[in-house]
C-alpha cells in the first residue's frame, strides 16, 4: 500500500497508576490504530441450500399460520353478523305475525254478518225474496240452461277452384261433395228455463 492510502488514527491514554517503569519516562503512553480499506468487490456469496429451505419452511409456516388467523377472523366476526341478521329476522318474524294477527281480526270484524246487515239496510237493500237466490253448487240437480252439440261447418270454396261438371246427372252430385271437406265444431244451443 501506498503511504498516500494509509491514513493513520491515534488516541493518546494516560497510563493507570499502577503502570511500569515508563511512566516515569513520559507519564503517558500513545496507541496508534491504522484504518485499512478492505474491497469486497470480488468476493462471491456462496447459496446455501439448507439455509434456503429453512427460509421457505419459514415463510410457508408463516404464511399458513396468517391464513389460518384470518379465515379464523372472518369466520368469527361472519358468526356475528349472521347472528346479528337472524335476531333482525326473528324481530320482522315477530312484528309480521302481530300485522297478520290484527290483519285477520280487522277481517273477522269487516265480515259480521250483523255489520254487513246494518250497512245494506243503510244503503236501501232489502233481504232477498224466497225463490230469488239460486245455488250454482249442485248443477245437475237444476234445469239445463245450456248444451253442447256438434254442428258441420262447410267452408266456402271460390268458384275457380270448384270442379265444373261436363254433363248434368246424379253421379255428378255425390262427386261434388265428396271434394267439400266437413268440420264438426261444438256449438252452444242456449235453451230457457221453460223447456
């Protein structure tokens, strides 16, 4: 090394007491440190394949345990939260049963044979005459008001598309409606009580 490079640090210490012979010779005693530079540049970190795996075993442990909290957290706080909900339902639970209870008592109330009377009576309405209500429960036991029966329905033909006969006779009748299709359809004959 050059002496440029070198750089020299001192620090004088006085001598104890108890020190030797030289004390009395200059009562102090200097101590010199010399700073060298050392240059790692060149130096090559070697892996290291045990201390590798134990950082992965490490940080997979950590890492498994920091799953482990947190799906423990969020199962935990979903616990009360789901519990929050169901004391909220159990209270909509409640109010609606005490809405539906007074719902069908309001419905009992508006029902009273007694009340309907005495508003018919305010509106005019008088008790029906015997004979005047009929039951639509039991329809056989009652007279036929109405009944289905099929009827032919034939469609019109044009004139361009019906067959034209070349000589007048009986045969050429039944051949003429033997090309006419025939519908059945129901029909509804509407008959009076009387009949």
């Amino acid at each position: 090394m050059s002496a440029g490079a070198m750089s020299i640090t001192g620090m004088i210490t006085p001598v104890d007491a108890r020190g030797s012979v030289r004390r009395s010779v200059a009562g102090i005693t200097p101590e010199f440190y010399f700073h060298k530079t050392i240059d790692n540049s060149r130096v090559i970190k070697v892996a290291d394949p045990r201390r590798k795996r134990e950082i992965r075993m490490f940080s997979a442990s950590v890492a498994a345990l920091f799953l482990f909290v947190l799906f423990y957290a969020w199962q935990h706080f979903s616990a009360i939260e789901y519990g929050y909900k169901i004391e909220a339902q159990k209270t909509e639970h409640e109010r609606l049963v005490e809405v539906n209870r007074s719902l069908k008592l309001e419905e009992a109330g508006l029902r009273d044979p007694g009340r309907i009377d005495t508003l018919a009576r305010q509106m005019g309405l008088d008790s029906p005459a015997p004979g005047q209500v009929q039951r639509l429960d039991n329809v056989d036991s009652g007279p036929v008001m109405a009944r289905v029966s099929t009827v032919a329905v034939i469609p019109h033909i044009p004139s361009a598309a019906r067959p034209i006969a070349q000589s007048p006779s009986s045969n050429h009748k039944s051949q003429i409606t033997n090309h006419i299709p025939f519908i059945d359809t129901p029909s509804v004959d509407i008959m009076s009580a009387d009949q």
